[in-house]
C-alpha cells in the first residue's frame, strides 16, 4: 500500500493530472475537505495484480508478471458522487476500457480509517469493480453529509423541495427528481442525455410563457412571412393565405422548374432564412 504523488497520466486524452482535472471540471463537486487528496495516488497489490486509485482522477490495473501480455488497463475514470439519504456514499468511476460490450467501472467506498490507504479491492460482477478506501478525512460524523457543500441558491432550493413534500404539494418521486436536478447543477451527478433533451425542451418552452415573450416572436414570424412572400412572388408562385393563419403555396405553371426547386431547397444566393462542512483538523 503506497500513497505518492500522480507522476504520469493513464486515461483518455493523456494529460498531466493537473490539466486533467483542470480541464474535466475536475474536483470541483463534493466535501472540499477531501480535494487534498487530488493528484495522489494510493496502491494495493493482491495475487498477481497492482491496483492504484488516484482519487478525482481514476482506477488502474497492472499485472504483476513477465507474461509478454501482461494486462494494464483503466478501470474507470472519475465521473460522479453515489449519493443516498442526504449522504455521500462512493465515488464512480466510469468509462474504463472496453469490457465485452461495456466500459469497465469502479465503485470506491469511502470509510474511516486511521490512514490514507487503498484496503480492499474485488469484482462483484463482470468488469465492475468495487474499491474501499479508508481515510481519516471522513470520519467526522458530518463528513460526508451532501447539503453543506451546495450553494445558498441550492439549498434554498432544496428546502422549497421539503417544504413542498411536508404540505402533500408534491410526490416522494417528485421531491427525488428535484434532488436529482439539484445534484445535477451542483455538478454531483452527471445529466444523462435523456435529461438534457428534456431540460431543453422545458427551456424552450419556458420561453412562450409570457403574453410579451409571444407578441415577440409573433412580430419576428410575421417579418418572416413577408420576405417569404415577396420571395415567392420574385419566381412566379401564388401565395395562399386567410385569416386562420393557415397557408400554402400554389406554382405557375409557366415557372421554370429550376428556379422553383432553388427557391424550395433555399439555394439562392442572395437570399436568407432565419449546512456542516464535517471538516476536523487532519493535513494528508
């Protein structure tokens, strides 16, 4: 078991940890109190392998043998906080090298310990591994408590969300979605792509919810509508219209059928459409 400075990089983009970190967003979610573990690593050898966690940073594997394919890989590369109960519970590690089908991955327990040491490592199912980690950083009874380490906008937030749940206003399932949306701000959790298609279209909606907001984009479609019209009318096709707002087009028959397909796919030229910190006096 070794605990030692990050000399060189494995992961993707090979960079110096420090830039790794600087340029992933890094550290920057989480206790602050365990940031200080950022840019060491920590050893644990069983049988014939090598583990090593650089927390913040990944999970790596090394063969220990003089086999010509001695295996050395990634096991996951830091990616978000586990959390339950208001409770930092891991760290994940994902995105590892290929496994079959699948990245590797690694879960790192954080437990109480007298020191900073890498204490067991196992593989509780196919290529997703699972770390204990003990450190005097969390033993603090409030150590790993997640509510101190969010901004005041976020908590206000997340004390609206109990208020809400405490008068019957929203569901359980509703009040861990707001969680769930807090954690994602905070930068706890990583948004999967699902979530940030919907937060897309809620913004999108968002922006008709005003009498004002629709009288602006009404002006702007009306200003578009015309120079479309005028288009039409520069190449010879009728415009339809009436007073539901429901339009159509109708072509000359003496209209050439180029100039009608350019003005269809738009291709000409000259024309445009728009709480406790849980931190006791420790030095790693």
């Amino acid at each position: 078991m070794q605990d030692h400075t990050v000399r060189k990089t494995f992961g993707k983009g090979n960079l110096p940890v420090t830039e790794w970190l600087k340029h992933s967003g890094g550290h920057d979610s989480g206790p602050a109190h365990l940031f200080r573990l950022a840019g060491k690593c920590f050893s644990f050898v069983e049988s014939t392998y090598k583990y090593e966690f650089c927390p913040f940073h990944n999970v790596t594997q090394h063969e220990q043998t003089f086999r010509w394919n001695a295996y050395s890989g990634i096991l996951g590369i830091w990616h978000e906080w586990e959390i339950d109960n208001n409770t930092f519970v891991g760290m994940w590690m994902r995105e590892g090298d290929s496994c079959e089908t699948k990245s590797r991955q690694t879960k790192v327990h954080l437990v109480c310990g007298k020191s900073n040491k890498l204490a067991d490592v196992s593989e509780p199912s196919t290529c997703v591994y699972s770390l204990t980690f003990e450190t005097p950083l969390v033993c603090h009874p409030h150590s790993l408590l997640v509510y101190p380490t969010l901004t005041e906008a976020l908590q206000r937030k997340w004390d609206e969300a109990e208020q809400l749940l405490y008068d019957e206003l929203i569901t359980d399932q509703g009040y861990k979605n707001i969680l769930k949306e807090i954690f994602e701000e905070a930068g706890l959790l990583k948004a999967t792509e699902e979530n940030k298609v919907e937060k897309q279209s809620k913004k999108i909606t968002l922006e008709f919810e005003t009498v004002e907001k629709c009288s602006q984009e009404y002006k702007q479609l009306s200003e578009e509508i015309k120079k479309l019209k005028a288009l039409l009318h520069q190449h010879g096709i009728a415009y339809k219209g009436n007073s539901a707002g429901n339009t159509g087009v109708e072509y000359v028959s003496h209209q050439p059928a180029t100039a009608v397909a350019s003005v269809v796919n738009g291709s000409k030229d000259d024309e445009h459409l728009h709480g406790d910190t849980g931190i006791w006096n420790y030095t790693v």
